[in-house]
C-alpha cells in the first residue's frame, strides 16, 4: 500500500486500502499500524478533518481492529 505524506502533528503517512477497507498509519514516532474493517467515508472524512490527529483519536483508535506493522 502506498503511503503519502500528511501534515499532522500525530502523523507522519496515511495510506487506504478502500478493497480491503485498511487504513495504514506511520506515526511521527516511526511506529506504523493498520487498522482494520474502516469504512471509505472514515477514510475520507479523516483526510478532510482540521485535525488528522484529533480524527483519529475520536473516530479510529479504539473503534477498530488493528495491527503492527514491522
């Protein structure tokens, strides 16, 4: 999956799967997780947000299965 690059305090890369409905995440600590079953308007809607951080503390961590990925 390609990630692109986003500006966010919490984030580093966002990349989307809509097929597989996957959000990947680097962090701007380097860590990187794939969060699972998210929808294309969360994706969307992520993207959009004032805060891309904030979104993802609200709409995403917590909501969804996730993964490392090493």
């Amino acid at each position: 999956m390609k990630l692109r690059p986003v500006q966010s305090e919490m984030l580093r890369l966002v990349g989307y799967d809509s097929k597989r409905r996957i959000l990947e995440v680097m962090f701007n600590s380097g860590d990187r997780y794939r969060y699972k079953g998210v929808p294309p308007s969360k994706y969307a809607e992520m993207m959009k947000a004032e805060s891309i951080g904030q979104y993802m503390h609200k709409n995403i961590i917590g909501r969804y299965d996730y993964e490392r990925v090493l």
